[in-house]
C-alpha cells in the first residue's frame, strides 16, 4: 500500500460540466498518484459545523488513469464532508460523511465504479459499508457528482448519504430532487 500523499496542484484549465451549471470560473484541482487520506489540512476547505438537517457537496471528476487504482470491497476515498477542520490526528481522516470513493471496475480493468458511504471505510467485521454502483464507468469522461448527507435525530447511526451521478439537469435549481443512484 502506497501511502505517500498525493500532489495536489492548482493548474490552468477546468472540467466541462452540465450545460445547465455556470461556466468554470478559473482553474482546477489536479490530484495525481496512488494516495492516502493523509494530506493534514491542504487539501480541505472549511465550513461551519453543520449537526442538522443535510448539506451537499458536488463536484466535476474525471479519471484519466487506473495504473495501480484499489479494487475489491473498499476503494479509495476520494472526498466526503470532515468532522474536524483542519490537520488530522496522526493526518489520518478517520471519519468523513457521504464519502465519494472509486474502485477499479471487477470486470473491466479499464473502467471504475463510483460508492459511497456514510462515514467509513470500516463496517462490522469484515464487511465494509460502502455502497458501489453497478455501471462501469470510463476513463477521461467528465462527471458531474453530487453527494448528500442527511443527519437524523436521536443518533448518529441512522444518519443517510447518497450520490447522483451526472442527475438530470431539468431538476437543477428547483425543488425536484431526483432519486439518487447510490
């Protein structure tokens, strides 16, 4: 297991993303190598606590290359909302709701799937809890992904995440939310 950070570099260009989104305003975060979640607060944006209701995150993301991406049941986290702003204990993310991970695809070494999960890559016992779409996706396409968490009262076990993949934009701006895909 590599676990030497990957760089993260601000470069010059941007994602095409539904007609319906503004345009790109400037640049893009390029994220390369085979990573870990151990990059302390530099690659972290910082919101107000939020212990209530759902918030929402969305992003354009592209694969450009699966030369040594994870397979099998966990995947590779990719982004989800923090508990703590930040630098991590020891730089290590330890919790992270409506988590975005990506695996190599088991049927087709030269496609990825998309998960999710609540707030782990760790489940009971040996059974992890992500959720893994089942539609290969292709590599260099462009996806415009949104991720939700939903806190629910009385514990924190019961709370729910979901993740569109590329939702329809007729729904954009309006109160239709359509069904998520994980």
């Amino acid at each position: 297991n590599n676990t030497t950070p990957p760089p993260i570099n601000l470069v010059a260009g941007s994602l095409d993303g539904p007609a319906q989104l503004p345009a790109p305003l400037d640049n893009m975060i390029q994220w390369g190598a085979v990573g870990s979640a151990t990059n302390g607060a530099v690659d972290r944006i910082e919101i107000p606590q939020q212990t209530s209701g759902t918030v929402y995150w969305s992003m354009l993301f592209r694969v450009d290359d699966l030369t040594n991406a994870v397979t099998g049941t966990t995947g590779a986290f990719v982004a989800g909302f923090n508990n703590k702003p930040g630098t991590q204990t020891s730089g290590v993310i330890t919790v992270a709701g409506a988590r975005l991970v990506i695996r190599k695809d088991s049927t087709s070494s030269t496609q990825f799937d998309f998960g999710t999960s609540v707030n782990s890559n760790n489940g009971s016992g040996a059974t992890p809890i992500q959720v893994f779409e089942s539609t290969p996706r292709d590599v260099g396409t462009t996806y415009f992904l949104v991720g939700s968490y939903t806190f629910n009262t009385g514990s924190s076990t019961n709370d729910v995440t979901n993740l569109w993949i590329n939702p329809d934009p007729s729904t954009f701006a309006t109160d239709t939310i359509p069904s998520p895909d994980l």
